[in-house]
C-alpha cells in the first residue's frame, strides 16, 4: 500500500483487505503495520512483538489493551496468528536488533521519508527547554488511519540512564486529551517504566522489552473525558550507558473515536 508524508507524520491509511505497509528499520529493529480482515490469518515471524491498535486476536487471545494500570507482553510464539475482529496491528521484528541501545544513531531511520523521520533531542522541542542536554530523545512519527479516519497516532522515544522524563497529567489538552498506551522494545536497566501518583505516593510499572501497558487513566462520569494522574517515563539507572526504547500509541480522544 502507498503512504505518504503530511502534517509531520507518515500517513499510513488502510483501506481494503489484507493490507501491509512499508517496513521502516530503527537500525536493526524493523517496523511495519497491517490491516487483518476478520477471520484471517497472518503470518509473522516467531518471537515478533505484535500490538494490537484496533480489534482483536483469537490466536493468540489479544485486545487492544490490557487492564488499567497492568502490563502484558505482545511478543508472539507462533508465526501464524488469527484474528477474531478487523484488525490494526504494530509489527516490531526485534530478532536481529541489539540487545541494549546506546544511541539515537543506533537506531536511525531507514525507508520511506526517512529524511522527514530523525531523532530529535528534547530540549530542542518547542516545549522541552528543561530537558536541554538530557539524553532524551523523540522521534515522530506514523498517523495510523482506517479510511482516512484516524485511528492511532506512534512516535518513538529513547531516555538514557536515570533520565526523568518529566512528569505531567495531559491536562492542558482539555477535552482533547488522547488515550496513551506505551510499548518498550528495549529496557536499558530492566527497571524502567511508567511512574505515576496516588494518594502522594509514587508507584512504578517496569516495561520490560516487548510488554506493554494498560490504560493509566480514569473516565469521567459520563464517559467523554479521559483524566490522567500525573506520571512519567523514568528510565533505571545501569553501569552500562544503555538506553530506554518505547512507542507511545495515542489513540484520539473519545469524543473523536
């Protein structure tokens, strides 16, 4: 299928049946999304990490999210899945990749408009000046549609060792908040994850490589709104300089879906 570069984003907008995207590679990582009728079958390769964005999987069982505030793996140990309910699904072929990330180089972009899909440091986003010579890096980014209506936005992010990637609720977003789900490809300490508050106390959820996380929201009485708790990103301290590699997943406000 065809894809094409607009507003900043890659536009990947399935239409029909049985449809697969371009791959792109993150140095060795390579990634690439489907669109799977119901009732299908697709085949991948064994050990890939397979997220859900929209639908269902009957094999293995998969939804697109897990419980709030739980973590489940999407790796999958067949290399032929079934889908119960039309599918949307983010493809990560990790097998080939290192197994710690050191760089933003490491995983530099390879494929269609590559040239628009780099790593940006932090500090030199629009709202990130505190974050000005952190090892905090973002890469934007794949704006996933069914139809043209859009389904889910992916960017990646990379956080060095002990990297605290700033704690917020979305709140400033309104009514326009989206939902946010992150998937680790690579957990440089193996204590890094999702941090959050409640009731002044910090609780931590460590993605490990290949897991992803549930909702870390609540809705609001009558179901419009999404409200956060404050939260953040915090990457494990490690000896070895390695790095933190996730996708965030953010699915448009309810409202919109």
């Amino acid at each position: 299928m065809a894809s094409r570069f607009e507003n900043n984003s890659v536009i990947i907008n399935f239409s029909e049946h049985h449809l697969v995207s371009d791959t792109w590679e993150l140095g060795q990582f390579k990634l690439y999304f489907a669109y799977i009728a119901a009732n299908e079958e697709f085949r991948i390769n064994r050990g890939d990490y397979v997220k859900v964005i929209e639908g269902m999987l009957s094999d293995p069982l998969r939804l697109s999210m897990v419980g709030p505030f739980e973590k489940c793996s999407t790796e999958v140990h067949e290399d032929l899945i079934k889908v119960a309910k039309a599918s949307i699904l983010m493809i990560v072929n990790h097998k080939d990749g290192p197994g710690l990330v050191q760089s933003s180089e490491q995983v530099r972009v390879t494929g269609p408009f590559s040239d628009f899909l780099q790593w940006v440091q932090v500090g030199n986003l629009h709202w990130g000046g505190k974050f000005q010579g952190a090892e905090f890096y973002n890469l934007r980014g794949w704006d996933i549609r069914n139809n043209e209506k859009h389904v889910a936005f992916t960017q990646a992010w990379l956080a060095g060792p002990g990297v605290n990637c700033g704690n917020h609720n979305h709140s400033e977003m309104n009514d326009n908040t989206f939902r946010e789900i992150h998937l680790c490809v690579r957990n440089g300490s193996g204590f890094g994850g999702m941090v959050w508050l409640k009731d002044r106390e910090e609780l931590t959820l460590p993605l490990l490589n290949g897991e992803e996380h549930g909702p870390f929201w609540t809705w609001s009485e009558d179901m419009t709104k999404v409200v956060y708790p404050v939260h953040r990103w915090q990457a494990g301290a490690c000896d070895t300089g390695s790095f933190d590699f996730w996708f965030a997943i953010e699915y448009p406000p309810p409202k919109a879906a």
